[in-house]
C-alpha cells in the first residue's frame, strides 16, 4: 500500500489543519455536525423529488413545481456536505485512505452522481410532456428508486466508518 495517494493522505492528516481538527476538543465535533446537517439537506431534498417522481409524495403538484426550486438548495446542501466531508478526510486522511467502507461511499457517491446526470439528461429533459401525471416516466422512477436507495446506502456506510 505504498503509494503516492498513501503518502498524500498521511501528509494532509499530519499537516496542521489535519492535526488541529483531529486534537482540538470541539472542532471535530463541530464539523462532523455541519455534516450531518449537509446530508440531511442534501438527501432529505433529493428524497423529496424522488417520491414525487413514484407518484407517493406530493403527486397532486406538478413534478417540475416540486423540483426546481429544490435545485438549487439540494446544490447548496450538497456543496455544505462535500466541503464539511472533506474537513473530516483532512483530520484521518491516512485512517480513511484504506477503509473499504469509507471507500465503498465515494464510489456510491460518484454512482449516484452519474444516475442524476442520466435523470436530467433523459427524463427530466421531456418534464413538459409528464409534468402534470402523479407517475414519472419510467426512467424517471427507476432514476428515483436507485437514489432512494443510495442514499439510505450512503447515510448507512457514513455510519459504519466510525467502526471499522
């Protein structure tokens, strides 16, 4: 495991930022919070928009009523996440690098970003000619049943690294 992602991610763990965040008596804490709290944004948004999509929440609304203006702040949870997560990978970079649980997530992670990617490049594009059924399209709804479950995925393996 001698590589140059290994030595990499012992550097940022010993660099000050990562010591000062690992040591300090509050500050992990208080990152970790503003994570939790970014997930919880970020997913409880996503989730939203993907009962929308299977006609179990909100179905009376237009789908494109529901989703547009949880764009935006779905992004802004998102970007909270990713930046807070990444303080987190700073302070055990060198623990992390070889977890496969926390690895298992990055990849989930990158999965769940390419099925948004083919939602709103297929579906999400015709939402003029859908919008006003209580069911999406069927890509639709198979793109929203794979995020559902991605992200529960996700929460759960967020969970699991404090373990392993």
């Amino acid at each position: 495991m001698d590589s140059l992602p290994l030595h990499f991610c012992q550097w940022l763990a010993a660099s000050w930022v990562g010591t000062s965040i690992r040591e300090s008596d509050n500050l992990f804490s208080v990152i970790e919070t503003a994570h939790v709290l970014g997930i919880v944004v970020t997913a409880g948004l996503i989730a939203i928009v993907d009962l929308r999509l299977l006609g179990i929440l909100l179905s009376g609304s237009p789908a494109s009523d529901v989703i547009r203006p949880l764009v935006k702040l779905t992004w802004c949870g998102f970007t909270w996440m990713l930046a807070s997560g990444f303080l987190l990978f700073w302070s055990e970079a060198d623990r992390l690098y070889a977890n496969p649980v926390f690895r298992a997530k990055l990849v989930l992670l990158v999965i769940l970003g390419l099925n948004q990617l083919v939602f709103h490049r297929t579906a999400y594009r015709r939402i003029a000619e859908w919008d006003l059924n209580p069911t999406a399209p069927r890509t639709a709804r198979l793109t929203a049943g794979l995020s559902l479950v991605g992200w529960l995925a996700v929460i759960a393996l967020g969970r699991a690294i404090a373990y392993l």
